[in-house]
C-alpha cells in the first residue's frame, strides 16, 4: 500500500506494508494451591471467681452500670459522698471521646468497684448506693 504524507510542509511517498500479527500466546501464571491456613481464636479466659458484690443480686435502683465499654480516667465521686441528680461521679474514654458518668438520682454512694486505669464493659457496676 503506498501513501502519501506530508510533514513540515514536505511531502512524502511511503509504502506501507500490513503485517498480520503473531497469534500471541497468552502468559499464564502458576499460583501453587495448598491448604489455606487456618487461624483459631484464642482461648478464652479462665473464669474468675465472682466478687461478694456480684455474688449478691443487686438491687438496680442501688447501682449505676457503665453505659458503655472504655477505660475509668477519673473517678470525681468518694464512699460516703451524698449526691444529686446530675453529679459527675466518674469519666469513662471510649474511642476517644469522654463520658460523664452521673448520678441519676440522689443517694449516698456505698461502694466504688472501679478505679482510675481500670478498664470496664458496658453493663458493669461502677458505683453502688445505699
């Protein structure tokens, strides 16, 4: 086939040829196929013995359970300390973000199982009442 070109003005007469491709071959790969490891969970913990608080129902209009799961950053409240509504007795992390653990009613507060540092589950007692 022969073509004309012109480039910069100049003209060109070229002889093309078609070449019909190679059949190409396509490329494999080899991926050796074996068993897929296989990952087991770990063993749970031992259980462990429950406290003499726990070991005793508490009465839940004598008991402020953690809202969520996170770590006790600061405990705001004592034993024997009389709160109100709305009293900040303690401050749990999760993700991130703090969160005021207040007293939903009044009341002296009897025992505080946690501390500071402490890590706590969402439902755990923090502050018992009397």
């Amino acid at each position: 086939m022969r073509l004309n070109i012109t480039i910069d003005g100049k003209a060109y007469e070229v002889d093309v040829e078609a070449v019909e491709p190679e059949a190409s071959v396509p490329q494999t790969y080899a991926f050796p196929i074996g068993p897929a490891p296989v990952r087991l969970p770990a063993a749970a913990p031992p259980a462990t013995a429950p406290t003499a608080s726990e070991n005793k129902q508490a009465d839940e209009k004598k008991v402020c359970r953690s809202p969520v799961s996170g770590i006790v950053i600061r405990v705001a409240a004592q034993v024997g300390q009389s709160l109100q509504p709305g009293d900040v007795m303690l401050v749990l992390e999760a993700m991130k973000m703090e969160t005021n653990i207040t007293a939903p009613a009044p009341g002296k507060i009897a025992a505080i199982p946690v501390n500071a540092g402490d890590s706590v589950q969402s439902g755990q007692v923090v502050v018992e009442f009397e």
